[in-house]
C-alpha cells in the first residue's frame, strides 16, 4: 500500500501541508482531506515512529536468562508493565495515537487554513494497529 493510502486508511500518520506553490488553474479547492491530496492542494509527510527500545525486543533484557542464553522458565521474570513505568516517572503515561492524532489534526487545521477553508474537519483517524497491552 502507497503512503498515501495508508493515510486515507487511517493506518499511517501524516503531517499536512498547504501547497502554496501548486499550479493556479481557477479550481478552488474542495473536498475531503484526501481528496484535496489527490488534487494537489495539500501535502502529506508520514510522520516516522522512532523508538530506542521497542516493545518486541525488550524480552532481550529479560534477566531470567540461562547461561546457555536461553529463557529459563523457573525464574520469574519482573512485571514491568505501564504502571510500572507510571510509578517510576511519576507521571502518567500518553497514548501514543492520541498523540499523533493531535499532531495529524493540527497540521490539517494549519493547512486549511492557510488555503481559506474551514479548519473543522479531517476524514481521517488514527487507528491503533496493535492490542492494547493494558
């Protein structure tokens, strides 16, 4: 799927930009966000996800390893889940999509405004991919 279909999905995160140097053909611009992409009015830059640590490899860390290296199973491992990691900030934790649906809705209010549009409305959410590990 191109960048530009998993935005309209929904399944990627896109910051949008105004267009200021399109072409000028006496067509105003109209229409949902996806389609004043697909008309050139408006620019979609994904926005990319960069993690020191992902989830997947953190049971690398584990210390319940053997010393052959292998997961020893008679050893427990700590539960180092979100409130874990709550209680060591001392603050709570942010949903991640919450976070890129506020920064994708800011950049299309920016953007439709900078075009003279109502900045109101994007037909677009942000959708969580993944299980919720809560």
């Amino acid at each position: 799927a191109s960048e530009e279909e998993l935005f309209s999905r929904g399944l990627g995160v896109c910051t949008v930009t105004a267009a200021t140097d399109r072409q000028r053909d006496g067509a105003a611009p109209e229409g949902s966000v996806a389609d004043l992409i697909k008309a050139g009015w408006l620019r979609a830059e994904p926005v990319v996800y960069e993690d020191f640590l992902p989830r997947s490899a953190a049971g690398i860390f584990q210390s319940n390893l053997s010393d052959a290296g292998s997961k020893d199973t008679t050893v427990g491992g700590a539960e180092l889940d979100a409130s874990w990691m709550e209680g060591v900030l001392g603050t709570a934790l942010n949903d991640p999509y919450d976070l890129y649906q506020a920064q994708h809705q800011a950049s299309v209010n920016t953007a439709l405004t900078q075009l003279g549009l109502p900045s109101t409305h994007s037909d677009v959410t942000v959708t969580d991919p993944l299980p919720s590990t809560n």
